[in-house]
C-alpha cells in the first residue's frame, strides 16, 4: 500500500523543498495547483513555497500538507501549539457548517496521524453508509441500446445500422427505473476518489467495504454542470449532505495535474472569509435583543459597489440603531490599522446610516472595551474602534461566548 506521509504548516509559513518529505515532484504538483487558481494559493520560490491566508488539506502523491491558522508568529511551531489550531480550525468549520464531525471522527481527532482530509472522507463514508441502510432510491432515467422486446421510441437508423443480421433486436430508446442514475453516478465517483486517496490509511478498508455494498454505476466525470443538473426534491433529500460533500471531493480532485501520475486533492478555504463568517454565525446565536445579518451590496460608484461584513441592527422606527463590524483576520497587537480600512469604515458608515463602525481583529488576549474605545472621525458625528478579542478560553479551545462579547461592546454603557 502507498504510504501517506503528513506535514502540518501554518498559514503564511515556507516550506522548503526535502528530500523525503516535500519533494520536488509535490512542489511541481502545487505549482500547476496555484496556476488553475490563478496564482492565489501560495507563492513560489525557487526551493519551496510560501502558503497565504488559505488554509486546509492538500493531498498529492502520498504526501498530505495540512495548513493551520495562526495569528502569532511567536507561538512556535510545538506538537501542542499545531494541536490547538487543527481543533481550532476543525471547530469553527463544524460551526460554520463546512464540517460535520461525526463521534467516531469527534475521537479519532485527538490522534496526531488524524488530518483534515480523514474527518471529511469519514463525513462523506458515514453518509453513504446511512444511504445504503435506509435504502437508495431508484430512479427513471433514458437509454438507448438494443433490446429483445420492442419497448419506447424505435431509433430507425440505429435500428438499421445495428441490427441488419439481429432481426430478433430493437434499437430504441426507452425508460429505466434503476438504481444507475446520475445521484448514484456522482457518489460512486466520490468513493472511487476517496479510495484511491485513503490507500494506507484506516479509511481504505471502510471505503472498500462501502463499495462492495454500493450498486454498480456508470462511472462519469462531474463538473460544475453535473451538480446543476442533479435532481432537488422530497425524495431525494436525505442525499443532500452525501451530494455535498461529494461535490466539494470532486470539484477539488485533480488527477494528473503534473507531468507524472501524481493526483491531488485540495480543500482550502480563505481565512478572511471563514473568521468572517465565524463571526457572523457566533453573534447571530446570542442575538436576542437586536438583528445580526450579513448585508447586501449598495452602489458606490458606477460598476463599484460596497459591502460591509457584519450588520447589527437594535431598535425599531426612529430608535432604531445600526453598527457597523468589519471583520480582519490579522493580528495588530503590535501595529495600527490601515488608513484603507479606516477610510473604508467611514464609508460604510456613511452609507447605512451607522454611529458606530469597527474592526474586529483576532488577538491572544481579549482587549477591555469601553464606549471611549469608539473614536469619533474629524468633524463628523460617527465614529470607529478597534476590537481586539481573543478566539480561545482558557482551556485553549475555541470560546463559545464570543458573540456574547462582541455585542455587549455596542451596548450603551
């Protein structure tokens, strides 16, 4: 069996080129990769490769790079310090509904050989699994072949061309009712990837057994098309999450992306996007007394428009008050933000009508806020703050009561 070799990066760090790890071959992979993506991924050198705000699971020849967040530099790079991002990571993408870790992943996660790329295989495996129990649906789809009963539409010339001597057959196209249809097809793709992924692992012989229960497909090769295509209804609703899943496996997949047979398989997910809607779903929980909603796009100028992360709105009629947050997945303990930033909260709060506007930055100590914090712009009634706020509690797991936090800074104090 091929033998999965793992290494755990951090975002924004270098990996160089090893002889053993990460060889020359993975950096020739990775960089066809980040040329699909538009150069958006890493940046390369000469001898090894830079990572960016993304962060996830990249699996390419036997080789699995997991890229943690980090916003501390001076943390280090220890077993305990990795341990604390993967379940950081891992949690705010269960939150996020990117993840679903199932209790058999939920305790397999405490294990170091454990990675991203196994807790989303095992997701996809559970769910294809309760399919087969519950029983998989069977559909009506078309073909057209020979049959020895005449049935459907007859195809007259493919009835002439096929069947001059077989006079006993009937080329036609007519109606099946089977379990061969495209929600099955996309599946058994999904599994055919994870298998060929999973080899040398603790996955590969639950995949196999999956399959040996799955009925036989036609094997296709999805796209984007394929999922548009896909049925939505009643019945075939409990395939949601297996569809999902499958589809971020596939649209992820590249086989044969270097010059060898090396195939790749990468889920990677922007860090400035996840923190912000990591924000967005904690503040939305605790929102009882105000709306929590992330806003649409308003015109600025011309094609140009605006639009800030986060909306909170309190109040109704003329008491009503609207906030605004902006969302920054960078750590300035040590430095100020932006005057692009700044300038861009002034707009926002120009354009929603806002008082109040801030940037919320990730920290490793939760700043003390006060309504002094909110700094007024020269000249105008509207002001702005810098929030600083700690992600972990004490235990250094992700702290639920974020939001908690978050909204109590715009209370009237």
């Amino acid at each position: 069996m091929l033998k999965v070799n793992s290494i755990q990066v951090f975002e924004h760090s270098f990996l160089s080129i090893e002889e053993g790890k990460f060889e020359q071959r993975h950096f020739e992979a990775l960089s066809k990769l980040n040329a699909l993506h538009g150069y958006k991924y890493f940046d390369l050198k000469h001898n090894g490769v830079v990572f960016k705000q993304y962060v996830g699971v990249i699996q390419v020849d036997g080789l699995t790079i997991e890229i943690l967040p980090k916003i501390d530099k001076n943390e280090g790079e220890s077993d305990d310090v990795k341990k604390k991002w993967q379940s950081a990571l891992i949690e705010m993408l269960r939150v996020t509904r990117k993840l679903k870790v199932q209790q058999v992943g939920q305790a397999n996660v405490t294990k170091q050989s454990i990675h991203l790329l196994d807790i989303y295989f095992e997701w996809f495996l559970s769910e294809v699994q309760l399919l087969i129990h519950q029983g998989l649906i069977k559909q009506y789809y078309k073909e057209t072949g020979n049959v020895k009963a005449l049935k459907g539409k007859l195809e007259f010339a493919g009835h002439i061309a096929k069947n001059l001597v077989h006079k006993e057959r009937f080329y036609t196209t007519h109606q099946v009712y089977d379990k061969d249809h495209l929600l099955h097809q996309v599946l058994g793709q999904a599994l055919d990837i994870i298998a060929s992924l999973s080899k040398g692992t603790y996955l590969y012989s639950k995949c196999k057994t999956i399959q040996l229960d799955f009925p036989e497909v036609k094997t296709i090769q999805a796209n984007e098309a394929t999922f548009a295509k896909l049925p939505r209804n009643r019945k075939t609703a409990p395939y949601d999450s297996a569809i999902e899943i499958a589809r971020l496996i596939i649209l992820n997949y590249a086989p044969n992306i270097s010059s060898g047979s090396e195939k790749m398989l990468a889920l990677l997910f922007d860090m400035n996007s996840l923190w912000e809607e990591y924000i967005l779903i904690r503040l939305q929980k605790v929102a009882i007394y105000c709306k929590v909603h992330r806003q649409q796009y308003k015109s600025f100028w011309k094609n140009i428009t605006i639009r800030p992360d986060i909306i909170i709105e309190k109040g109704e009629g003329d008491k009503k008050q609207i906030f605004v947050i902006d969302t920054k997945w960078k750590n300035i303990d040590y430095s100020k933000p932006s005057t692009n930033d700044l300038r861009q909260m002034y707009v926002y709060n120009e354009y929603w009508g806002s008082k109040k506007a801030m940037l919320l930055y990730p920290s490793n100590v939760t700043k003390e806020f006060n309504s002094d914090d909110f700094v007024e712009f020269e000249d105008r009634d509207q002001a702005c703050s810098l929030g600083k706020i700690s992600i972990f509690n004490s235990k250094n797991e992700l702290d639920d009561s974020i939001g908690k936090t978050i909204l109590s800074w715009f209370d009237e104090k």
